[in-house]
C-alpha cells in the first residue's frame, strides 16, 4: 500500500473523506472494475439497492471481494497471489478457444483482442480476477456466437447425479439411522435432530463435486464415511443450528446454489427445507457462467426441469415487492434470477434478487465462491448467512454469519398492521363526518434535503389542519419508522391508498412549496424552486394509484399538477426516497 494511504486491515474500514489519495485509489479501483453506479447505472445497483444487503454507512465504500483480496488489490507492488488470478482465468479462456472456436484465423483474432485486455490487467494490478474472467468469457460469447458452451457438459453431470441417486450406495449412506447417537426424550426432539441430520448429509453431497465430475464414484464405504465427518463436526452442527433456529420458527430463505451435478442435490435440500416448514428462493444465473446452472438450462435439461417442476419460476429481472410477497404467498418455492452471469456481485445482480435477499430470513451461500464473497469479508450483511464449502483436502465446512446488530427486518405482516393501523383512523374520521385527504409530497426527493422536506411538508399540513374546517389530513412524513425503506414506505402507503377511504388526494404544487416557505419564514432555497410533487418518483407511482382508484370511485378528488406532467419520469428507483431522474427519449 502507498505510504500516504491509511492502513485498511478489512474492506469494511473504507470511507470516503479520509484521505484524499484513499478516495481517488477506491473511485479508480471502482472505475476499472466497472462498478460506479454513477458512471454506468443501468448495470450497476444503486446505493439504496445494495443497502437491501449490506449494511454501509453514507460514506462506506462497498467492494465485492474477501479481505485477502482486497489487501493484494491495493498494494503497491506486484502480487503474486493476482497474477495467478489473472493466470488461472486466461486459462479457463484459452481452453474454451481450443475447445469451440476450429478455424485458425477467427482464432487468433479472439485470442489477440483478449490479449490486450490480459496484460492491461496484469500491468495495472486492481482488476478483480472474476472480473476479469467476466471479460474474458464475454469476448469468447461475443465473438464465437456460442451463448453457452457448457451445457452439454453440464447436462451431463445432472444425467450422473440422477442416475447415482437411485443406486443403493447412496441410498444407504443418506438414509442409514445411527441409533447409538440419538438421545430421544420428546419426539419433537428427535424430529429435529433427525432434519438436521438429513440436512447435513445433503449438503455435504451437495459439494461433492467426485458424485458428478468424471472418475469413479465412491462406494457405500466411502460415502458414509465422508457423511459422517460432515455431520459429526460439532463446528457445522452449531453453524446450521444457529441458522435454522428453533424447529417451530419458519424462514423465508434465499438460496444460491455453485455447480450443475450439484444442483440436483440442492433441490433435495430445498425440499427438507419445504417439508419442514420454510419457504425457499433459488436463485440461478441468468446466463453462461461455466457449470454453474442458468435459469436456461431448465428449457434443454430435461433432469433438471423435472427436478424444479414443483418451483414458480420468475424470471423477470425487476419484480415489484407486491409482486414477489404475492408470488411467496401463492408458492413456497420461488425461482428467481441473479441477474448476472459471473460470481456474486452484489453490484451486479437483479432488482428481484435484491428484493429476495431483503424478504429472505436466511441466506444459503454454497461454495468457494460465496464463501469468500460473504463469509471472508469484513462487511456486513442485512441477514443471516450459511455457506457451505468444500475444502481442498476434502473436508465439509459450514460457516454461520449473523446478520448485523440493530437490523430490523419489516414483514408483511408488520407492514400490514402498521397499514392497516392508519386504515382504521381514516374509516373513524369519515364515520365522524369528516372528509378523509391524503397528501402526497417530497419528502426525499431532493438529496440532502430530507429534513427540510420533512419540514415543508409538517408546515403546509398543519397549515390546511387550520384552515379547512372538518378534514382529516394524513401526512405520511407523520408515520415514518426509523429503518424503513422506499420498499417498506410504498407497499404499506399502496395499503393504505387503494382502502377506498380517501376523498381527496392532494399533491404538492409549486405554490404549496412556496407557501410553506412563506409560514417559516424563509426565502425558496435554490434547490427547492420550481419543485412540486411531480419531482418524486415515490410520488409518480402515487399518482399512477390515485387515477386508478378515482375510476373506481368518480366521487374522489385529485388536486395538484397535471398528472400528464408524472409520467416524463422512469419508474422510482430501488428502495429509493429520491428521484430517479427525468428520461428523455
């Protein structure tokens, strides 16, 4: 590390406005890895949308890789331990071309361009290796025409998988009691311990890669022999423990599967998990990222598709919270996609996997991948995780992460209540005669400006409490919950918008701005002229609710812009309180 820079044992030390070289090192380190959501926001997650996952601070730089890793990114000297990165993933790169691409010339051309790229990233030394393979197995699909040159190779692992499954060896080394280790005094207890026995068999098959990979398969010997170390570890009886909780609590569960073969065993402990109460999300790629299995594969892999018939497959890329807690009440199991196709990059995935991880209670990460991405990381997550690996001499490993103290996880149901709290004061106020107005304002808009919204809005409420005699007014800036999200905020407010209750919706004009500023006394700040309700994408999709509700009840009244002038906007952003900003076509 560059002597002018502050010494960062974990990825989690990293601010912003430190250090001035530390902050131009990070937004060149995010610029090369193509992961500022600022210079490119069409692939990258913003802010908000990464706080679904991890918790930052508002000048906390994430950065998706391990401890280890980062150290050897930020050093000032050359690493070896990048250099066999970039070595191993120009080697994964090269034996695709000789694999697919035949004709010489087409050859040299990819390999040639590819080139560049690899030795940019071993003079530079800041590409993060995955990233690297990322580009380079992107030139490969790009060039050769090929969209996935592993399915046959991974078809046939699943064929291996379903076919050992119904050997005998198998069937005596996951389903065999062992008596002398079970100390029954209530049956729920033996239930339980016998769940968490067949959990730990089936994720120590899970991430057997021999069960599905060429070579011999083990025999019943063998097997039993490496389940039993799996599941005699007190360390990984503890760890799945601590992550499954008590026997009669349900979770909603996010599980991201690493390997074909290995994914059939994965819906065997889906399937426990089901039987046992929780409802689970897998999530797959959305496209080739090696054995790894894609959303795709289902429509060519005949055992695969068999396997995850029972699941409802989503494959949207941005589904709405509505949308997905309605998809988790209908099914207790959920196919989603990641939305990338490379390792775990938590800048990279999907709306829908960023909105899983947030309803999840649990997170099931497995293999190398996810373990150094979520387990090896100083950063902190908004849920609890459980990896699993397999090590290189062979052993089975599980690691328990808990999610970060002070995390409050807002449920339907909490969000019901608190929604259906505010419901019951408006359906009082119209039996006492009153008109019932709902008043839809900035409330976060504008960067930087939430308290002095908060303000422009308590000042204009309070203003029509004085003035129009025999009205109810909700100002949602009244029920905020410290720890709720744009999410939360627009799900429990869509509650309470479409109860039939509201007589007239009023939204922020430029006036109603302008006067609140008057009340308090002050002069329009810059940053506030010409701002009106039409300014808050939380406030278009509002207004998108109040046109439909005032066709189902003429009688209701809308004040404020022009609705025409809403729709100029995308739709708001994740879990944001600001604006998405104006499309122009």
């Amino acid at each position: 590390m560059p002597s002018e820079f502050p010494e960062v044992s974990s990825v989690s030390e990293l601010r912003y406005g430190r250090d001035p070289y530390l902050d131009a090192w990070l937004l060149h380190f995010l610029y090369e890895n193509n992961l500022d959501y600022l210079l490119t926001p069409l692939y990258n997650a913003t802010p908000e949308q990464l706080r679904f996952m991890v918790v930052l601070e508002e000048d906390q730089v994430y950065v998706p890789c391990s401890d280890e890793l980062f150290g050897e990114l930020v050093t000032h000297r050359k690493s070896q331990y990048l250099t066999r990165g970039y070595l191993t993933a120009w080697r994964v790169f090269a034996a695709l071309i000789h694999e697919h691409i035949k004709d010489d010339y087409a050859r040299r051309r990819i390999v040639t361009f590819a080139r560049h790229h690899f030795r940019q990233a071993v003079e530079q030394h800041i590409l993060i290796p995955s990233r690297l393979t990322k580009r380079l197995s992107g030139i490969f699909l790009t060039q050769s025409g090929i969209d996935d040159p592993y399915r046959e190779r991974k078809k046939s692992y699943n064929e291996r998988v379903a076919q050992f499954m119904g050997t005998p060896a198998l069937d005596q080394a996951l389903h065999y009691c062992p008596e002398s280790s079970l100390a029954c005094q209530r049956i729920g207890d033996l239930r339980w311990e016998l769940d968490r026995l067949e959990m730990l068999r089936l994720f120590a098959l899970s991430s057997w890669a021999d069960l599905w990979h060429e070579g011999p398969l083990p025999d019943a010997e063998a097997l039993q022999k490496g389940l039993d170390q799996a599941c005699g570890d007190a360390g990984n009886q503890e760890s799945l423990s601590r992550a499954l909780g008590p026997r009669e609590e349900a979770k909603k569960i996010l599980y991201i599967p690493n390997s074909s073969g290995g994914i059939l065993f994965d819906v065997l402990v889906i399937k426990a998990l089901l039987r046992q109460g929780h409802q689970v999300m897998l999530a797959l790629k959305n496209g080739f990222y090696f054995q790894t299995p894609t959303l795709w594969d289902i429509e060519c892999d005949p055992r695969l598709a068999e396997a995850l018939e029972p699941a409802r497959i989503m494959p949207e890329s941005s589904v709405s919270k509505n949308d997905l807690l309605r998809a988790l009440r209908e099914h207790r199991f959920v196919i989603i996609t990641d939305g990338t196709r490379e390792r775990l990059n938590l800048y990279r995935v999907s709306v829908t996997f960023s909105r899983a991880w947030k309803e999840a209670d649990l997170i099931i990460g497995k293999g190398e991948p996810q373990v150094r991405r979520l387990i090896h990381t100083g950063h902190k997550f908004t849920r609890d995780i459980l990896c699993f690996q397999r090590e290189e001499d062979g052993s089975f490993r599980l690691h328990f992460k808990p999610k970060a103290e002070g995390i409050h996880k807002f449920t339907e149901s909490d969000l019901n209540d608190m929604a259906d709290e505010i419901i019951h004061t408006m359906r009082d106020a119209k039996l006492a005669g009153k008109q019932v107005m709902f008043y839809s304002a900035i409330i976060g808009s504008i960067p930087g400006q939430t308290k002095t919204a908060i303000e422009v809005v308590q000042t204009f409420v309070d203003y029509l409490r004085f003035r129009l005699e025999g009205a109810f007014i909700i100002n949602p800036a009244e029920h905020f919950v410290q720890g709720m999200d744009g999410d939360d905020l627009m799900y429990m407010w869509e509650r309470v918008q479409r109860s039939g209750l509201i007589d007239v919706w009023r939204f922020q004009s430029v006036a109603d701005v302008e006067k609140s500023f008057e009340l308090m006394d002050r002069r329009v700040p810059p940053v506030w002229t010409g701002k009106d309700a039409t300014f808050s994408t939380g406030c278009t999709k509002e207004m998108k609710i109040a046109l439909e509700m005032q066709r189902r009840h003429p009688e209701m009244q809308i004040i404020g812009p022009n609705p025409e002038r809403f729709f100029r906007r995308r739709e708001y952003g994740v879990g944001k309180y600001f604006d998405a900003g104006i499309q122009y076509l």
